[in-house]
C-alpha cells in the first residue's frame, strides 16, 4: 500500500475512474479504484443491477498451436483440468501446479469458438501472478506452440441480473451464450472483442476482452445504459466471497493444494485417472485418502467481522484454523468468512470460536456460497 502513485501501472479506463469520483488505491501493482460511492451501495447494485468492473490489470493471453489437440495438450503438461476435452467456445477454470501439488494461480480457459482459430486458447490469469505464470507457462511450452501474451487488450466485467440485457443491446450474439462459454464477436462496433458469460461475483455476467485503445469507448457506452453504475476492488471482493470464490494469495497459494482447498472438481476424473499433471501424485493421494485441513466457509455469530489471520478455535480455546478472508456480507447481513479449519472440524455445523483481538466470538462452520450463484446455463 506505500507504492508511490507516479510508479503505479495504470489501465486504459484510469482516466475514466477519475472522471467518475473513483477512490484509487495500490492493487496489484496498478493505481485501481477500490470504490466509487460506497462499497454497500455498489454490492447492492450489482446484485439487483448491473455493475461495470475494470479488470484490465488481469493477464490475458493465447496459447497458439496446429490444432486444439496439440495446444490442449501442451496446457494439460501444465493443470489437472480437462483442457482437450473442451467443445469450441467452452470455458474451465483451472490450476497452474507445481510439482508438490501447490497452487501456482487459477486461472480461466476458454478454447476458440471459430475454425479459424481451431488452435487458439484465450488464458486469464491474475494480476499479481501474470509476469510469473507466463513464464512458467513459456518455459514449459513444446516447440510448436507459442504464448502470445495480449498487452494490447483490456478486460472489462459486467456483472449482474441485467448486465446480458445491456451488452445484448451492443451484442446481440451475447444473449445466446451460457454460463462458462465465450465466442469472439463485435461489440458496439468494436472488431476482435472476446465475450465470456462468466465473472467472479457469482451473479449472471459476461467479461468482454476489447482493444486497449477502445476500451474507453465502450465502458462510457456500457456507463450510459440506465441499469449500470460503475463497481470498485471493495464490492468486487465482498461479492466473491459470498459466493465463496477464493481469493489467490489469501485463501490458495504454493502451499495449498486443490483437495485441500476444496477444488477437487477442478480436477478431471479423467485427469485423476491418467494423471501426468505437475503434483498429481500428492493429489490422487489426498483424493483417496483425505487431508489434515481442509477449506471451510464460517459464519461468525453476531455482527463482527473476522478478517484474514484470525485464529479459529475448538470449543476448548485449541487453536485448529485461520481464517484467509473475512468481511460483512452485505447480501446476508451479517459477517462471512472463509479458512482451514482441521478437518475433524470441517463437518458443516461445527462449533468453533473466533480469536478477534483476543475476545472469543462464536461462529460455525458453514455451507458454501453464502449467497446463491446466479449462473445461466441454459437458456
């Protein structure tokens, strides 16, 4: 948070974040508006609404081969997800692994949706692991298949009830695309924009990769639209972790593995059968034989909220897990939290104590997400 603002990178809608009242702090190394007029009022709307997310500072990139077999596998060396068997247009979240079953990064997958672009995969990873996981990702590539890494392209969310409404009105394509599929369009007359219907907030949404220099352009025409207010970094975290969507270097790391974590369905099954992944003997392991913590949602009791690094306690002051994220939930109206707890206590409905600032809180193991997902999968 002491990143001096002139050294901060700085995305092409910075101008309109300032335009709009945007409060810009430090994220990820780019100067990002965390809200606009209220981290409430914003989670609100995208729950009812629409809501306009910059996410340009993620990393976009393409794997690009012969054919999607060769390029899928080239991706398989490198996840435990099913990237070959994935049908033009569908997307996979995955996970980049490191040869003791660590979580490298997630990640989103999504295969070309055109025969012109039959050896194509659009990758989007996370803003703090992009320089490092594209050169874990290029230094494992087979001769034959190249990483383009997109720094001309800027990603832009809209997330909620209508955000496929509005970008129908600028893509009509849009509208007929399902949860975790995407296709290469034009939108509002933008050329060689990429639409997902996907986002991280667990509300219906679509995230649009658009040129960088027309990025602008289509935000301020999306900011027209009746229905959608713009969203800052506070409401985008505080709608993920209702939907109990982990946060990378907080609730996933090196040191977390996808059973652990509460990912096992990120792993093929028939992945798991044939393996060859980075890791995937520790983690066929764990899946037959179990863990010693596993990820758990927590509801606190009451109304404070526990943030990442409070202790979690069995009902004998044992410390047995740490929570990871931790904040109020706006939609539950109350405070939510996820962590490790030890799995003796994982079972949903378990007991435990809260260490904040050395007063105990009561609060309990609980079923995730904490607010429903609201993904379209068929139409």
């Amino acid at each position: 948070m002491g990143t001096a603002p002139d050294t901060l990178l700085k995305t092409p809608l910075h101008g309109l974040h300032k335009e709009l009242g945007g409060k810009l702090v430090p994220f990820a190394g780019y100067d990002m508006p965390v809200q606009f007029g209220g981290i409430l009022a914003e989670h609100n709307h995208c729950r009812s609404s629409a809501g306009l997310f910059d996410v340009s500072h993620m990393g976009q990139a393409f794997l690009i081969g012969p054919d999607h077999e060769t390029t899928a596998a080239a991706l398989e060396a490198l996840v435990p997800g099913d990237i070959k068997g994935l049908a033009p247009g569908a997307m996979r979240y995955t996970l980049l692994l490191n040869e003791g079953g660590g979580i490298l990064d997630d990640l989103m997958v999504t295969r070309a949706g055109s025969a012109d672009y039959d050896g194509w995969i659009f990758l989007v990873v996370n803003a703090a692991c992009k320089d490092a996981d594209f050169a874990h990702i290029a230094k494992h590539l087979p001769k034959g298949i190249e990483l383009d890494i997109a720094t001309s392209k800027a990603l832009i969310a809209l997330q909620g009830p209508k955000a496929v409404d509005v970008i129908s009105r600028h893509a009509p394509e849009a509208a007929k695309l399902v949860f975790m599929t995407g296709k290469r369009m034009t939108v509002a007359g933008i050329e060689g924009c990429i639409v997902t219907r996907s986002g991280y907030t667990g509300e219906d949404g679509v995230e649009i990769s658009v040129p960088a220099d027309k990025a602008d352009k289509l935000a301020r025409l999306l900011m027209a639209e009746p229905e959608v207010a713009p969203i800052g970094l506070g409401a985008r975290d505080s709608l993920r972790l209702e939907a109990g969507l982990c946060l990378y270097g907080h609730d996933i790391d090196e040191t977390t593995t996808p059973v652990e974590a509460a990912l096992i369905w990120a792993v093929s099954k028939s992945r798991r059968e044939l393996a060859g992944f980075p890791g995937s003997a520790k983690i066929v392991e764990q899946i037959a034989n179990g863990v010693a913590r596993k990820r758990v949602g927590i509801l606190p009791n009451g109304r404070a909220p526990a943030r990442e690094g409070t202790s979690v306690l069995d009902l004998d002051g044992n410390k047995i897990g740490t929570i990871t994220s931790g904040g109020f939930g706006p939609t539950v109206g109350g405070p939510v939290a996820m962590g490790y707890v030890a799995t003796a206590f994982a079972k949903i409905g378990t007991e435990v104590g809260l260490d904040v600032r050395g007063k105990i809180h009561p609060a309990r193991i609980a079923k995730m997400p904490f607010a429903p997902h609201n993904y379209v999968k068929e139409l």
